[in-house]
C-alpha cells in the first residue's frame, strides 16, 4: 500500500536566519511512503500528520537536514512496517522568487509483524 500526504501547511521556526529563529514562517510537507498492509497491520495517516506537524513545531529546527532526518525516524519508529518513505519540506517564502524545499528518499527492511 501507499499513503500520499501532499501540501500539508503549518508555521513553524526553522531556520538559521536571525528572523527565523523568532516568527513562525509557513512549511509544506508532503510526504510518501510503501508499506506492508494486512487487516492488523495499517499505517494511521492522521497520526503521521500529527507526529510530523508536533514534531516541526516542538523542535525548532535550523536545518531542513535535520527536520528530515528527525521526522524519518519518528515515521520509522512509528510505523516500522514501513518499506519506502519520500519526504520533501518546503519554505515557500523564504525567498521571493522561488519555492525553496529539501527532499529525500529512503528504503527500509521492514520489521516483521506478528499476526
């Protein structure tokens, strides 16, 4: 199975300016991942939603590396069923001219369940 969770907008502090480490500025998330489906084994997308918006929010981040490689982890924990996960985060006006975003692409072994 595939879940699919595109645009998801919220404010949050990150960056390593100085005006970004004070106001909240708006961030897209969109997201991807495969994973192993059976009738006791699913992946609830609204808790994916709250644990990567409570996890933005609550930490702060400089890096976009960082948000990345936090959020994949909690994702993993989460849901360790998992086999393939896309993140992409966007700053869609940090700069006046572009979108400005950071991705990447993971392949998991997923951790047998038990039925």
């Amino acid at each position: 199975m595939r879940i699919d969770i595109s645009n998801l907008e919220f404010n949050a502090i990150v960056g390593i300016l100085d005006f970004e480490r004070v106001t909240p500025q708006r961030v897209i998330v969109d997201l991807d991942l495969d994973y192993i489906y059976s009738s006791n084994n699913f992946i609830d997308y609204a808790s994916i939603v709250t644990l990567v918006i409570e996890d933005m929010v609550s930490r702060e981040y400089e890096l976009l590396e960082d948000a990345i490689i936090s959020i994949r982890d909690k994702i993993l924990s989460h849901s360790p069923n998992i086999q393939r996960l896309k993140l992409k985060i966007s700053k869609p006006d940090i700069l006046d001219n572009c979108i400005v975003s950071l991705s990447q692409e993971y392949t998991f072994e997923p951790t047998p369940t038990l039925s």
